[in-house]
C-alpha cells in the first residue's frame, strides 16, 4: 500500500518504510499528525508573502526542466533525504540537514504522457528520523528538483524508505 501526502502545487510523493526487506504502510499516528501538519501549513500560508508546501517543484527545478527540454542540460535525478526542520518553499535549494547516506540514482518512468515519476529507496546507516527528502541533479551538490517535507519517520539501521514523486508539467 502507497501512502499518498496531500499535494499542493506539481509534485506528489508517495513514501513506504522498508523494515526487514518488507514494505509497510505509514502507521496511522503518522498519518495523523502529517494531516494536521499539512492543516497547519496550509492555515499560515493565507498570510505569507512565500508559500511553503509539503511537496514543491522549486523555482529552480522547473528553470531545470526548460534547460532539459532545449536540450542544455541532461534529465539524471538523485534522491536524497534530510533530518532537519522547516517548510520548502518555491525558492527552496536544499534539503534541511542532508543526511549523511549518499543519495541514490532515481529511476525514471512516465506513467502518462504529461507526467513524470522518479522512484527510488533510501537506507539508514544509523538509526535517525527522516523529515524531508527531494530529487538532485548530481550525487553532491546540485540543483534541488523537488522537495518534499513530511512528520519524522523513525529508521532504525538498515531500514529505509522508497521514495516516489510523480511531477506533473502544466
């Protein structure tokens, strides 16, 4: 089962934990209060200048995806995740407190003609709670695509998650 995050704007994200080489549905208290933090962000979006979002193609990623369609810039996406606080916005350019895991190559699919899916999983070194996670354009540094934050997700070693975002061009 996917767990789909209410989306606003472009980009969706659907998350699965990977526990013992199994994938599992995000736990209901997480669902909870994922709604509630969406509800939050939502209420003080009506009085700010910058909107912040659960899930966001940055002003960046969308300037990328031109470069790609002219031909001046290859398409390669990267996954990563981070561990810190806060809410991305439109002008967003990393992740909050990138994690230490490389990030992993995303593979690419278009599930309808004006849509496009990069999927891929992540694994902990270490146990730490996972908050945000995006697409890059290299695997260090780079432009940051799509960023998605979401409630902690607590990971113990070798425990993961699969990250999917499915980017509709407008």
């Amino acid at each position: 089962m996917d767990r789909k995050i209410k989306t606003i704007g472009k980009a969706k994200l659907t998350m699965q934990i990977i526990r013992n080489g199994k994938e599992y549905d995000l736990p209901l208290t997480w669902k909870i209060k994922q709604f509630f933090r969406e509800l939050r962000i939502q209420f003080f979006n009506l009085f700010r200048a910058e909107k912040g979002y659960a899930d966001v193609l940055t002003q960046a990623g969308e300037e990328f995806y031109v470069d790609v369609l002219d031909g001046t810039a290859v398409g390669t996406q990267y996954i990563g995740w981070g561990t810190g606080t806060g809410t991305h916005a439109k002008a967003s350019t990393a992740l909050f407190t990138e994690a230490t895991e490389a990030r992993v190559a995303a593979t690419r699919t278009q599930p309808v003609a004006d849509k496009i899916r990069y999927e891929g999983t992540l694994t902990a070194s270490a146990a730490e709670t996972i908050t945000n996670a995006g697409t890059l354009t290299a695997l260090t540094g780079g432009i940051l695509i799509v960023a998605s934050d979401f409630t902690g997700v607590a990971l113990g070693i070798n425990e993961g998650i699969k990250f999917q975002w499915t980017i509709e061009l407008t």
